[in-house]
C-alpha cells in the first residue's frame, strides 16, 4: 500500500519514469541487434587438414585418426569429436563442454597439431583451426556471372577482388567462391618431344624448382651506402618460364619450351556452379557469432556499387537468396501479431468496463512492461528475434492482468459511492496480494527454461526472461503508474457511478451504452452457466466420465502428431541434394544436374521460379567445409538451391510433393 500511496503523493516521479522507460526502451529497440534467432553459443572447433591426392580412407587412418588420438591426451574438456574424410580433405569438429574457454581450447589444439605432423605422410602443411559457430548461417549469396570472361578469370576476381572487400564488414565471414576454375601456371609436356631429346618429366620439375626460386641475401654495405642485395630469378612473365633451360643434351642446351608449353590455365576442376543454367561462381557471405543478418547484408548490399566500379564491366554480379528479407518478414509478422493481441485486449476492457478511459490506462502500462522488458534484455546482450518477441506477444496476454483486475476492483469500490481516492487505495489494497501471487505463479512456470541446455537454452532462455520480466513490470506499473493514471483521468466518472445502476443505465456516450447492453446480455450467459454448472455438481459421475474420455482421446492424438525442433516455416526456397553414381566424373554429374534443373522449369509454371543454382562436387581446397553443413561427398553428387517468386503464389509443401512425383518417375 505504501507504494500506491507514494504513487498518489508523487505523481510526477513515476510520469517521469513513464517517459524515462518510453525513451529508453525506443533506444534499445533502436540499437539492439535484430535476427531470426538468438545467438547459440556452443563451443566448437574445426580442424581442417589438406594433403592433395590421398583417398578418403588413407587421409582418416593416416591423418585424422592420429590426430584425434593426440587430442585425447593434451586437450581438455572434449566432450565428443566428429570427422568427415573427403579425398584429401579432412574436417575435424571437436565438440566441447559447456562454459569451456574456447580461446584456451584452440590454444591447445594449436600445441598438438605441430608436433603430430610428424607422425603423418611427409609434405602435409598445418591444419587451419577455426571456431565453429553454429550461428555461422548463409545470408547471401553472390552470383558471379559474366558472357565474356572465363571461369577461371570470374574465379580470380571473386576470390583476390569482392571477398577481400567484403570482408571488412563487421560480423560477415566470407569463404572462398564456390565453383569456377582455380588458375595455376601449368606446364604441358609433349611426350615425343620429351623422348627425342632424353628428358623425363622429373627433369623439366627440378629445373623449374631450381630456376623459379627468390632467396635472401642480406645486404652490401659500399662506403655510405647499404644496398639490399636481391636474388630473384622467378620469371615475370609466361615466356621466361619457356625460356628456362633444361639440360645438356649431346652439347645443345635444351629449354622448357622444347618438350613442354607453360600456359596460364587452371588446376582439375572439382566444383562447378550453374546460375540459372550457366556457369559461374558463387560467393557466400556467412553472419559471424552475435552479428546482425539485416545489418551485414545492408552492408554488403551498399558496398557493392562500390566493389563494382573497380571490376570489368562485363561482369555481373547478382545478389541471391537473401535472408534478411524472410528475418524483416518473421519480426514484422510476430510484432503484428501482437499489435492485434494488444488491440482485441483493449476492445475487450472497453466491453467490459466500459470506459475509454480505464482502456487507455491499461493500454499504457502493455507497452511500458514490454518496453522495460527490451531495455533488460539490451542491457543482459540479447537481441530482438522471433524468440523474444513470441514471448513479449506471449506476455501482451498476461500483462492486462494486473491493471484490468486493479481498474475492475477500483471500479467496483467507486460504485460504492467511495471518493475517488479512496476507492483506488481500497481496490489497490484488496487485490495487492492476489495479483503478487498470480504474478509469481505465471513466472515460475517459466523457472524450468532456465535449467535447459544445448541449442534448447539459448533458444528458449530469452523468450522466458522477456515473459518474465514484462510481468514483473507490469506489477510494478499496477502498483505506481495506474493508480496515477486513475487519480487524474477517472474524475468525471464518479459522478456516473455516485448515481447507482441508473447512472450506468443512462449515462450518455456509446462506449457506456455498448457497456450496458453487453451487461445485459452477459449477465444471461452468467445465469445460465450458473444452471449448467448446478447440474454438474448435481452428476458429477457423468461429467468425471465424460472429462476423462475426453482427456485419454485427446491423449491417443499425441501418436498421430509429428515431432521437429522448428515448425516448418513457407520460406519460399528449397534445397535439393541430387547423387549421381558414385565415381561419376563432374562433368557427366553437370549432365545429370542439366537434366533435374529442366524437369524442374518444365515441371513448374513459367513464373513459378525466381532462382536456381547448381553447386556441384568439393569447394576448392576444403577449407568452406569447416562453415557449412553441405551433405556432398565428391565430384559425383551437389545441392540445388531453388528460390520461389513470390509472384506466382507458390506453397513450398506443394512444389516438393509436386517435385518428389517427377523427379522419381524420370
């Protein structure tokens, strides 16, 4: 009570902490982070290893399996590790415990990756070691396309040009393009030619490792000067690596370009993307840790004009599948629905109560308990996203609670011909302890969240701290800025209520005279609950029956529902992993993917697609599979990532089905 009677005595203080939350709670809605999900921090580390030309099997025994028993000795906290062999790729993920210092942890892993190279084939390089983020999602993706310059070249600009820029955004990973062809100075030999003149290819490799070399040495210090002495015989151009000599053949020098032709070309493809049925490169920009989506790719999307400019104009450069457009759609879709909520919660206190006044009182405190809600969660690090908004449109429910019950109870004392203020400090005193109590109960259903862990708590973690603290506020609010609100705005309906039931029955204004014919058609209702509720309790062996058949079908239905961790969500894109015979070479898989892209445009109508890439076999160097969670295994299977136009009204579930039916019967 005394806080309601600091509430009456000092209106101003908490008019000023009304405004004090509003500009607070509009600040931190302004500058928190905004994503589909809450950061999930489970600590995981990625090792990749690379050693050219070894089968899957050799590169698990011979690398990955001495690797993992080094681990086990000097590596704390390891709760379990994953592989996944590839030819000549290998990616470790070391899964730790909770609350593990994952710095330390890569520390560690660092120490035992030196000296276990030992151990293994000769010639392997380090491992790259890299955090794991389970929240290191793809955001966008960009084609790189051109009708004129070849794939090596697009690769080339990708790789050395637009990803070095991209990277400067903060919170964005960006690994290397996908597809193209990867340049390599490559020397062609002429087998005849080689045996005319008595060269083997071991000879045409040491003369190039011998004269392509830059060595130090040092400096020549020549009276007042000191000269840096340089010892670079790396040709710079194409021509003097064919200019080489080779050896000594029956006195005639021989050169490289007697037996072999140096070219500017590519390395043996193993990844080739299609945009749309044309070959290119796609790069792949990935939210790093507690980044924002909407943040990065606004980022990426006005640095691009920029990349663009210093790039051959013949090269084009598409951003697709963008997931800050489906994040913007699910924060406006769960902000709108609780808009709706808090506006049928305010036509429902206007019906019952019957005064605007009351509705606006508490329509105030809603937004002040959610806003006070974000202010907590900015100040705790947690970000806006569909979790934490489910639970302030969970709370919106909840929070009338108090100040309806609080407003119905000061009500019910001014129709008692009670002065105003005493009519507030008697409803506040009477319901103080039934609505702590109900508040209490409403956020200890949300204690268990707490004791989750895995994915699981940081998913659900923040829904229960927004529940919990909008309710908390909102009694809070019942107690300080109601009663403030009430003492100034409810004056002129004490003159209604000092009249008794006539005052109600005539007092002018449609939202009283709505009131009083909802009364009247609600008090029927409550007289014949109150005849059908005798008649329970009059065959209470017929209604417990009738409950508990009720309850074991309800029960028998759990059988007949499915379980996911998410609901499926329409997202208007779907991914496809298509396998051709294992062993196929990529370029008879380019066919076979050809041939699932046609049945697909064939199988859709003509406006039905927006999008669709084809990424087929192994990234260049392995290193992108440490950043996804691609199910491909070689040259031989790849994914299909087809994007829906939105235009054409397309449901997801039906174009799989649709799909699954074609795509099985070709």
């Amino acid at each position: 009570m005394w806080i309601v009677k600091l509430a009456l005595r000092r209106p101003y203080t908490f008019v000023v902490m009304a405004v004090l939350i509003a500009v607070l709670g509009g600040l931190a809605i302004a500058t928190m982070q905004k994503d589909i999900f809450p950061y999930i921090d489970i600590p995981v580390v990625s090792v990749v290893w690379n050693y050219n030309g070894i089968s899957p099997e050799e590169m698990s025994s011979r690398i990955v399996t001495p690797f993992e028993r080094g681990m086990s000795t000097t590596v704390n906290d390891i709760e379990h590790i994953e592989s996944s062999s590839y030819t000549g790729v290998s990616v470790v993920r070391v899964f730790f415990q909770p609350n593990v210092r994952i710095d330390l942890a890569i520390a560690q892993i660092t120490a035992i990756s030196q000296p276990i190279i030992r151990a293994m084939p000769p010639g392997i390089f380090p491992p790259a070691i890299l955090k794991y983020d389970a929240s290191s999602v793809p955001i966008l993706q960009l084609g790189l396309s051109s009708k004129t310059l070849a794939e090596q070249e697009i690769f080339n600009l990708g790789q050395n040009f637009i990803r070095t820029q991209l990277a400067s955004i903060q919170g964005a990973s960006i690994p290397l393009p996908y597809g193209g062809k990867f340049s390599q100075i490559m020397v062609d030999l002429d087998p005849k030619a080689m045996y005319a003149n008595n060269v083997s290819a071991s000879d045409v490799s040491n003369a190039l490792n011998a004269q392509n070399l830059i060595l130090p040495a040092g400096s020549a210090k020549m009276g007042d000067r000191d000269y840096f002495v340089r010892l670079n015989s790396s040709p710079t151009t194409i021509q003097g690596l064919n200019d080489l000599p080779l050896k000594v053949v029956n006195g005639s020098v021989k050169y490289i370009h007697d037996v072999a032709q140096v070219r500017d070309g590519y390395g043996v493809q193993i990844n080739v993307v299609r945009e749309n049925g044309r070959r290119s490169s796609l790069i792949t920009i990935l939210r790093n840790g507690q980044a924002s989506t909407l943040d990065i790719v606004k980022q990426v999307k006005d640095l691009l004009p920029r990349i663009m400019a210093g790039l051959p104009s013949t090269l084009e450069i598409k951003p697709m599948f963008d997931q800050s457009l489906f994040v913007q759609d699910a924060i406006l879709g769960v902000a709108r629905e609780a808009l709706i909520a808090a506006g049928l919660t305010a036509i429902m206190i206007m019906v019952f109560l019957g005064s605007w006044r009351s509705t606006i009182i508490v329509c105030t405190s809603i937004p002040l308990s959610i806003l006070t809600s974000c202010i907590i969660l900015w100040a705790l690090g947690y970000t806006i996203n569909a979790m934490t908004l489910g639970g302030m449109a969970l709370a919106v429910g909840i929070l009338v609670d108090d100040a309806t019950v609080e407003i119905e109870n000061v009500h019910r004392n001014m129709g008692m011909a009670k002065p105003l203020t005493r009519a507030i400090l008697d409803g506040a005193r009477q319901i103080a302890v039934p609505a702590f109590v109900s508040t209490l109960a409403i956020c200890i259903v949300f204690v268990p969240v707490v004791l989750l862990t895995g994915p699981a708590k940081f998913l659900f973690t923040p829904l229960a701290l927004a529940v919990v603290f909008a309710m908390m506020m909102s009694y809070f609010l019942s107690r300080t800025i109601v009663p403030t609100m009430m003492h100034y705005m409810l004056r002129p309906e004490i003159d209604i209520y000092a009249r008794g039931e006539e005052g109600l029955a005539h007092a002018k204004g449609f939202v009283w005279k709505m009131h009083h014919a909802f009364n009247v058609r609600f008090e029927r209702l409550r007289s014949r609950y109150a005849r059908a509720l005798g008649w329970c309790l009059h065959h209470r062996a017929r209604v417990t029956t009738v409950y508990i058949v009720f309850v074991g079908a309800s029960l028998l239905l759990m059988t007949a529902v499915g379980t996911d961790f998410f609901p499926t969500i329409d997202s208007g894109q779907m991914r496809l992993h298509v396998r051709a015979p294992e062993g196929t070479r990529i370029e008879e898989t380019e066919n076979v993917f050809a041939a699932v892209e046609n049945t697909i445009r064939q199988t859709l109508p003509a406006n039905g697609l927006s999008e669709i890439i084809d990424n087929i076999g192994l990234p260049n160097g392995g290193f992108n599979l440490a950043f996804g969670d691609s199910a491909s295994i070689g040259t031989s299977d790849g994914e299909i990532l087809i994007s829906l136009n939105p235009e054409a009204r397309l449901r997801v579930p039906d174009v799989q089905r649709q799909l699954r039916t074609v795509l099985n019967k070709n």
